[in-house]
DNA sequence: TAAAGTAGGTACGGAAAAGTAACTACCCTT
DNA sequence: AAGGGTAGTTACTTTTCCGTACCTACTTTA
C-alpha cells in the first residue's frame, strides 16, 4: 500500500484491515476459535500459503492476533485473536447480520449459489 | 480476487469489501455525505484514479453506491451511499471508536505521528 | 521398500493487479 | 495566452500475488 502519513485513526485502522485476506482471517478466528496454519488456510477458501503466511505476520506484528508455536514435528503453529483482535468482534457480528441481509436483497451472484 | 463459490453471506460480504480501498471509500461517504468524484479522491489519500474508478464501479454494481451524473461540460458525477450502503454505518462508528482506543494503545505506527 | 502423508512454511517464474503518466474536450480564471 | 478544473481512459511499467515445487523429520500406506 501506498506510503502515506496516517490522518487520523479510522485512516489507520482502516489501511490496516485493507489488505487482501485481512478482516477473512480475523472473522474465521473470532467465529472458531484458535486455529492451526493448515486449518485457518482451509477456512479461508482461495488463500495461498505465502498470502496467509504474510498475513498472519503482519496481524501478530499489530498485535492483533498471537501466534504459539509446539516443539514438535511435524511443526504445530496455532493463531488466536488478542484480547486487542476481540475488540472486532461486534464488528463482525454486525456484519455477519448486514450479510444476511444483502442476500436476502440478493446483493451476492445468485448464478453461483444457484448452482451450488 | 479468486474465483470461489461463496460459502455463505459472511463469506460474500467479506470477499465484497476485501478489495483494496473498499470500505475507505464507504467510510469516507459516510462520514461526509455524496462527493464529487475528485473529492473524493482528495480524501482516500494514496489512491489512484485508476483504483477508485474500479472501486466505485464495483460498489455501484453491488448497489451499495449510487451515481450521479450530471449533464455538464467539464463532467460532474457524484457518489453516494445508498441505504443498502449506509447498512455499514454502524459497522464503521464501531470501527471509528477502536481506532481511537487502538491509537492510545499505540498500536498504529508512532513515528511517522511523530514527525507530523 | 518406496511413496505418500503430516505440519508450516519458503523460493521462484509467471500472471494479475496496481501505479504512473499522458491524454480527452470543454469552460473558467489569472 | 497559460493554467486550472471536471471525470475519467489508455498504454506502459512496476508491484503484488499465484501456482508450483521444495524443505524438514517423522508416520502411515501400498
């Protein structure tokens, strides 16, 4: 994203959530609990591996979500929100509702969930 | 973005407002009523024209925004959230209040603040 | 036995997306 | 006259992301 000195905190948080996968990720942990790499990446359909990998570490370098890694092999990593990352839960909770909603309107392709 | 069937409404309404810019320029006709194409571009700072013209086309066809254009030389169009936009309304004051609890925590980068 | 599977990544070449600069045609202001 | 304004569009360049292959050390399957 560009390099831009942030106006105000909504600029900041909202460049924050900006990027690809970000405000998925977050929803997937905060609807299911902690959750290990290979699971989130299966709850998210369409990421790549380096996308989540990258994502994930900006969200832990913003505190947003912690990252606890098992000595074991195979490697064990598991994710969760910060009690900093909970503070969107109402967030998503309101837009999970907004998204029931918009289907109902039929905002989302319809063709596609009609063939499903 | 990837092709995926959507696997419910959170899924689509995330994948909607995952693009970059998206919920930028939700928040800023929110939060300022309908602009002007160049206002509102003066105020997502670091957007290109290019993006914004794509991400008003894709909201508009979403129906989250509405367009207005005016028959005048040099061109005038205008954009606003229609009520199925400002359905995020909500969405975005909560945001706005754990922006500000986030910038007290310091969680948005100081140093560039630092030297405004 | 070899191959496949498990986990969470990383490296690489290519495709897709985004950035950048120039341009449009008219009107108004300096 | 030059410059600024309007809302884009286009062509080229740069950046980002994708898909694939690969890594480790162990277990399971054919």
């Amino acid at each position: 994203m560009p390099k831009t000195p942030p106006q105000c905190p909504m600029d900041s948080i909202l460049r924050l959530l900006m990027g690809p996968w970000t405000t998925y990720i977050i929803w997937v942990l905060s609807d299911q609990g902690p959750q290990r790499f290979g699971a989130l990446k299966r709850a998210v359909p369409g990421i790549s591996t380096r996308m989540l990998t990258e994502r994930l570490r900006m969200l832990q370098s913003a505190g947003v979500i912690w990252r606890e890694q098992a000595e074991t092999i195979p490697p064990a990593v598991t994710y969760g929100l910060t009690p900093r990352g909970n503070d969107l839960r109402g967030v998503l909770d309101t837009l999970g509702h907004i998204a029931e909603r918009w289907k109902d309107e039929g905002v989302f392709a319809d063709d596609e969930l009609g063939t499903v």
